[in-house]
C-alpha cells in the first residue's frame, strides 16, 4: 500500500513545482532510509506518538518546529524556560519576570557546578527569595497541571507555585528530577518561589512543562540559538538521564547551520559523535527513531558557508533517517529565491515566519509521504500551494 502511495505521489508532480516563481523541489521532499520511521506510522495514526526536536536557533525561534507541532495536532506545549535570564530572547508562550539573583547558562556558556538538560539551559540561585513569575502571553491559555524540570541536589531548596497548587508526584533519573503541580482551579499565570526544607543552597531549574489532561500526540521542541550539535552533545550532561524519563518515540535533530559557518569544523568527529549520541540513547530508549534534517540553504552576512555541503553529506551518511531540507528549497544558492520573495529575514541566515512556515509544511508533506497519509497528504499539498501563492515580492 505504500508503495502505491510514493507511486502516486511521484505521478502527481513535476521534477519542480514552480509557483510565483519560487522554485521547490518536490521530489526532493522525501525522508531517505525511512524504513524505521515507517514503523510509526501505527503511533502517528492512532495518536499516540511523542516527538522531541532538538536543534539551534531555526528550532528556539519556534515558528519552523512550531508549526510542524500544529499540523501534526500535538495537544502539549513541549518545555519552557525563562530565557531572559540566560540573556537569550523569551519564550514563546510565557512571559517571565524574575526576582532575585539568578545565574542563567547554556551549551554555548557553561559554568562550573551548574547541570544542562535537553534545554540547553539552566538557571540556578542560592537566594531563598528569588522567584520567576511566568505569565501567559495568550490570555485564553489556562491550565491546571505544572511539571518542574529540577535536579536531586536541589532538594534543600524546593519549588513553590503558590497556594492553590499541590505536588502529585515526584520523579528522580540520575541527577535530573521533576515535580509535578496540579491546581485546584484553571490559571493563566503562577510565580515559582522557593522553600528551604533541609540543608543545602542551591536550586537550579530546567524548564517547566504544561500537562494535559487528555491524551494526543506530545511534541517537545528546544532550540539554542548559536548552538552546534557537539554543544549539546558534550556539554549538556543531563541529557541521558532526561531522555531515559521521557522514552520519545522519535528525535528529529535540526542542527548544521551553525556547524557550516564555522571554519575548525571537522567531518569525521563530528561524524563520530552522531554515531556516540545515536547510540547512547538509543541503549536507554530502544524504541526511539532518530531523524536527521539538513541545515537549509542560507546565505549570512553574503557568505557562502564553507562547510554546507560537507555536513549535509555526513548527516545523509549516518544510519538514521535523513530529510533534506536544503535540497527541497531547490539547493545550494537557492535561499537567494528565497531572499527575493521575502521568505528571509535581512540576515539571510533566519527566515520570516512565513518561510519557516513553508518549510514546516515541506517537512510534514515528507512525514505524511512516509507513514502513507495519503489525506493528510493531499490536504497539506493544497495549503502548501495557496501558502506559496499568498506569499509576494516584498516592496
């Protein structure tokens, strides 16, 4: 059946969709060796799938993995974090304020004693008046269930929501902890304050995650904006411990573009340290698929990245499924099209929500492709037409 479905598809297009005059690659548009990410498609169709996207700034922006969590209809918001106080932009669902003293790090700025998870970022405090207040930006948003991603050293210090919230649970992995909170009423805003309850002065956060009541395909995604894949990889050391809590069904990592601008890249270790990464998770998490996305065809400052092609042929080289993005924008050079149609930003390096958009849709198209949603695939096909064609030339 599936093979009646790629059939179909490969009769219904041309070798280049040409629309406005931006070209795309359709049948570039596929997810190569997609043989284990297949064996999802049961997962995908009945709702009971979980994705995590890790990845640099194209990710942390949220409108590319924000959009692919919509067409896929996640029903969770993924992990958040009070960005600001690791100096980096605020989030896309909470507006946070912080009091206190507050030391914020990341994968790209470590500190010694201070842990990284999947984040890529952590703050931590040993002042017993400091407290975060997170504020919906959409007031609409209400919710009644708060998970706190914190750590086993932070025991003496313990998190606080406030009055109305109550703690359900209480899970430990290594040195990673989280505490669930249920409220006994819907709210849109809370302050996360501390409670010294033993000896020790240090707490140190990880994020906090929205629980919903009612199952339905859960998507996390987390980006760092300047960060490599060997960032992640070697700095963030609580990584395993989080993604053995966590048991994805499928990884998506979005990294590259970083790792091609930058002129001490090295293939063959950074080939290595997929193959370590791939393999360390997938010995805590068997059932986990891993699939890998080329960075896209970008253009900073004017520059050609010097390394582009060499990434993209190591990430296509690895045993996970591969999604070429680069090539389904129409190539090395095609981002140029794309600047044109005002698809980037003036940096060229970032796209407006509208191109990220587009991409997100590109990307969909090769997942519904793969796990044989031949509807979800048509219908897609359709807004991906009217999302081009809606698209004009910027003044």
């Amino acid at each position: 059946m599936r093979y009646v479905f790629v059939l179909f598809w490969l009769l219904s297009t041309s070798l280049k969709a040409e629309v406005d005059s931006l070209q795309v690659c359709l049948p570039c548009n596929e997810i190569q060796k997609d043989s284990s990410l297949a064996q999802l498609s049961d997962k995908w169709k009945s709702g009971n799938l979980k994705v995590l996207h890790l990845g640099d700034s194209h990710v942390q922006i949220g409108h590319f993995s924000g959009e692919i969590k919509r067409l896929l209809q996640a029903k969770n918001s993924g992990i958040h974090f009070p960005y600001p106080l690791a100096k980096s932009v605020d989030g896309r669902l909470f507006k946070t304020k912080a009091s206190g003293n507050w030391t914020g790090v990341s994968v790209l700025k470590p500190a010694s004693g201070i842990n990284i998870s999947l984040t890529g970022y952590a703050v931590s405090t040993r002042d017993t008046s400091a407290n975060i207040q997170w504020i919906a930006k959409d007031s609409l948003l209400s919710f009644r269930r708060v998970r706190v991603w914190t750590e086993s050293d932070s025991c003496a210090l313990r998190p606080d929501l406030g009055s109305y919230f109550q703690v359900t649970q209480v899970q430990q992995q290594g040195n990673l902890r989280f505490i669930d909170f249920q409220s006994n009423h819907p709210v849109n805003q809370f302050t996360l304050s501390l409670r010294k309850v033993g000896i020790g002065d240090q707490f140190t956060l990880h994020g906090i995650e929205l629980l919903r009541e009612e199952k339905g395909i859960e998507y996390i995604d987390l980006g760092v904006a300047g960060a490599q894949f060997t960032h992640l990889k070697s700095r963030a050391n609580l990584v395993l411990d989080q993604i053995k809590i966590l048991q994805p069904d499928l990884i998506i990592c979005s990294f590259g573009t970083n790792e091609a601008y930058n002129a001490n890249w090295e293939s063959q270790s950074y080939k290595k340290s997929w193959q370590v990464f791939i393999q360390e998770i997938q010995a805590i998490s068997p059932q986990t698929v891993f699939l890998l996305t080329s960075p896209p065809d970008t253009r900073s400052q004017n520059r050609v990245p010097k390394h582009q092609q060499e990434v993209i042929h190591v990430l296509a080289e690895t045993k996970a499924p591969f999604y070429d993005l680069n090539a389904a924008m129409g190539g090395l050079g095609s981002s140029k099209d794309w600047v044109k149609k005002g698809y980037f930003l003036k940096d060229q390096l970032h796209l407006t929500k509208d191109g990220y958009h587009l991409q997100a849709k590109l990307f969909a198209l090769a997942l519904f492709k793969t796990w044989g949603d031949q509807a979800s695939y048509e219908n897609l096909q359709k807004q991906v037409n009217q999302h081009i064609i809606s698209v004009g030339i910027p003044k």
